[in-house]
C-alpha cells in the first residue's frame, strides 16, 4: 500500500528544475542534509506539486515548510498533547463525534478531492470517507472500554495495568487512501490521548490540508491534528526530534526498513504497514459465479493500487479453466476512464513513473516464460493501465516475487490443496488472503496453514475497525484498529499496591 518510491518536485518558480527523490532517509549523508536544511531555511522553498492523474494537469503547488516552520510545528504538536491528554475519554468523544458528522456533511467535497489528486474512482472515494467517518464513531464509543484498567491477581494488595497516552505520534502516511490511511492511524491514537503530525505523501497534501481543517472545524485544538509540508529525505529529522514518541508508516517495503532503522536508531516506537502479494485461494467446490465477481473487484479496488489487492490467484486444477474464460469476461465489461464519472469502474494509475515500473515488471516476467493470457501492453502516454492476466509463473519472475501495484492478475493452477498452501506461503510478504469454498471447516484448516496477519474465507480482504489490521514478514509489524491498534501507541504501566 505503498509510500510512493519517487516524488516529483520543483526547485525554484524561476528555475523549475525538476529531480527525482528517492525515499532513502539512510543513505542520505549529513552534508546532504545540512544542504537540505540550508535551503529550507532561504526564502526561496521547493515546491510540493499535485498533479491530476487523469488529466496530468497541475492541480496546486505547496510550499515546503522551512526548518523553522517545521519546528514551530514540532513544538506546537507537543504542547497540545499535554493538554490533550489531560481531556477525559468523554470529552475526546464528543469532539470525535463531531468530526464524524462534519466529514459526512462535506463527502462529496472530500471525495472529490481524493479523486482529483489521485485519480481513485469517484464512489470509491466516496466510500473512503464514510469509512473514516465509522471509525471516528466507533473509537468514540469504544475507547473507554479498550483502555480501561486490568486488575491483576499478584502477591500485592492491589495491581493495575493501565494505559496511558505516550505523545507525539510521527504519521508517515501514503496517497493511494489519503483519508482513511490517516484516520485509521489518528483516531485510535488521538482517542487514546496523543497528538499527530502528519507527513502526507506528497502528491496529496490537497487531502492532508483538508483533514487538518476538518480537525479544527470540529473543534479540535490547535496542534492535536498538524499535517506538515516535507519532502520524504527530512522525515529523519523528525524522527530524531525529542518531541517524537513514536512512529506509524504506512509504504512500501523499501521505505519501511529505512524508517524502521531510523526509529530503531532513535528508541523509537514504530507499527509498519508495508506491501503485500495477497493470494487468493479458489478451491474446487467454490461457487465460481460470486468468486469470481470477487476476484475482480477484490483485484481491482483503488485500480489495483492497494496493498490488500488480490494479486496471486491460485485456482485448483479441476476449475482453473472456468475461472480464467469467467475472469476475462469480466474484464471486457469494465469502463475504464474519467474517474469522476460514476459509472468508471478503473480510473487511471496515479503516476506514469508508477505505470512504467508496472508495465516493466510485466514485461520482465513475460520474457522470461510468463504468458499474456488477456489484455495489452501498448506504450501510452497516459496513466492508464488496463487490466493484463499472466499466467505460468516462475520463482525469479517478477510477477512472482515482487508485489505489482495495478491492475495485474497473476494466475497460479494447482492440483491440491497443499501445493495452493506452498505457493501461497512463497513469498517475502504475509499481509492478507482469501479462501474461497463451500465447505467452510476446510477454509478453517487451511487458513491455518497460511503465513499472513489476515485470512478471509469466502470475502476479499479488507480493513473494519473493529478487527486488527496488519501483517507478517515483509508487509510489517504491529497493528492498526480494533482494540490492539488503539493499545499501539500507549504505555502500558503496572501499578503495584502493597
């Protein structure tokens, strides 16, 4: 779900050089650095841009914040927490609530927003807000029982565990869901007593700004919700701030590991919710019609864009035929096109550097023995990718081993359920899967078998905020939502009673 790898930004509106920025906090040097830091502090600032997927037109330019913005941002986040977290559970909710409301009153606004800056379907979007709005309903009805204190039985008198919040909470956040991304991380953390400052991807700050508003026009104080202006490479320095207690990102792999050696640098805590390659396990009792309308909408949600996408369908043998002739036919009755038209069913990638690195993952693998069982592979100069299916794929393939963030259905035919269960484990990620099959005791037993943090039989898989988000290997560690994603980012202190 992924930290974009690459950024685009504008030096100087005199001088509009353009470069491309690698989201490398490590290997940036500390002259690099304290060249960053000189710039941010001149007059003139580099400017974030955000562009329209659809139409590649330039939508707005964002200052950066200059080091002494940034600062001052910094301070200001850490003031309000102490204040916050002062509030009772009753007062945070009644705020919470609001904010509920006040989304569902402006979700076509935001909507298209969501789709302006990043090219989601426009009811997508839509659907994206209403979610944040339940989880702001939920946390504020929940977040009381979640933390309330344990008794514990010991030689004392009388032992508690309690909850308490911890601080400043650093959100690294993506652009493929730039609200609920953000919420999904805020509201626990911020109902549990912390303060955020966010880092949006920055092709969405459109979207970070709005959130930031909404937090105020619901009457949140000023610094419990700060979404800051930065280019990736100065997230180090935020997270070596004293002020910063802790660290939630949502990205790729590759941003994940560089974060986590920063946070880890700094004793830090950190929840990770990296990539994944989500099998999709179709056994041969399955009910192909409604599994098969699933295999293409749990593939295609967010154009393919998602971390919890189905991305490697395995189908057993005696089916695998059917599956693939249905599939096809699917795909050959979507729209693809405008977003902002509601009856676009695949709107477009939401950068051509992101479609290319899709279209040379495809091709990679097709040279080396894969075959194009639909679609094409024409060079455009759009964003648009329309759906491709793969199929005989081989360890070293890309295809295989790496996650394709698009619209990309990559087949795998087995003849049993331990070789599903083989192909399916093989792999560096363990985000989600699915199960699909009648016989419900068998999904049970072989989801055991299955190495990721989320299994659902008989549904594709989702976040609900009321059960754990995350996973296993490389798509992370930690959790979002539910009771364990609120109790992320707290102190969990014994208090002993003689």
């Amino acid at each position: 779900m992924g930290l974009q790898d690459k950024n685009v930004r504008t030096i100087n509106k005199k001088n509009p050089v353009k470069c491309r920025i690698f989201f490398c906090l490590k290997i940036i040097t500390n002259t690099d650095r304290n060249k960053h830091f000189d710039c941010l502090n001149s007059t003139s600032k580099y400017m974030l841009q955000s562009i329209n997927p659809y139409t590649q037109l330039l939508l707005k330019q964002y200052p950066e914040n200059t080091l002494e913005e940034l600062d001052k941002k910094i301070t200001k986040t850490e003031r309000a927490f102490y204040s916050w977290k002062e509030k009772s559970f009753a007062e945070r909710a009644v705020l919470f609530q609001r904010l509920s409301e006040f989304l569902s009153a402006r979700k076509e606004e935001y909507a298209t927003l969501i789709t302006l800056e990043m090219g989601k379907p426009f009811l997508e979007a839509i659907a994206e807000i209403e979610k944040c709005a339940e989880s702001c309903i939920y946390y504020a009805d929940k977040a009381e029982f979640l933390l309330q204190a344990v008794t514990i039985e010991s030689k004392a008198s009388e032992a508690h565990q309690v909850y308490e919040p911890i601080g400043v909470v650093f959100a690294i956040m993506p652009w493929n869901f730039p609200f609920w991304q953000v919420f999904r991380c805020a509201v626990p953390a911020m109902m549990a007593g912390n303060t955020i400052l966010l880092k949006p991807s920055p092709n969405v700050t459109g979207c970070s700004l709005a959130i930031e508003e909404a937090f105020k026009n619901a009457g949140f104080a000023e610094g419990s919700f700060t979404s800051i202006q930065i280019q990736d490479e100065m997230s180090s320095y935020i997270i070596e701030k004293k002020e910063t207690k802790a660290v939630s990102l949502t990205g790729s792999e590759r941003a994940g590991k560089i974060v986590a050696s920063e946070a880890g640098k700094n004793l830090k805590k950190i929840v990770l919710e990296l990539g994944g390659s989500d099998p999709f396990i179709v056994l041969d009792d399955a009910d192909l019609n409604s599994t098969v309308a699933c295999a293409i909408k749990g593939r295609l949600q967010n154009t393919g864009q998602s971390c919890i996408a189905a991305k490697r369908f395995i189908i057993m043998e005696s089916i695998a035929k059917r599956f693939q002739e249905e599939l096809i036919n699917g795909l050959m009755l979507l729209k693809v096109g405008d977003p902002m038209d509601p009856t676009t069913n695949l709107g477009p990638l939401v950068r051509k550097d992101l479609k290319d690195r899709l279209l040379s993952q495809v091709k990679k693998s097709l040279s080396l023995g894969a075959t194009l069982e639909y679609g094409a592979l024409g060079e455009t100069s759009d964003n648009f990718f329309h759906p491709v299916v793969l199929k005989n794929l081989k360890p070293g393939m890309p295809a295989y081993e790496e996650e394709l963030f698009g619209p990309v259905f990559s087949i795998f035919v087995v003849k049993d359920e331990a070789e599903a269960v083989k192909i399916a484990n093989d792999s560096k990620f363990g985000l989600g899967a699915s199960i699909w099959t009648k016989d419900t005791a068998r999904a049970k037993q072989l989801a055991s078998k299955i190495e990721t943090g989320m299994v659902f039989i008989n549904d594709i898989v989702r976040s609900d905020v009321r059960l754990p988000f995350g996973g296993t290997k490389l798509s992370g560690y930690g959790r979002e939502l539910a009771e364990v994603g609120i109790k992320e980012f707290v102190n969990i202190k014994t208090v002993y009673i003689k």
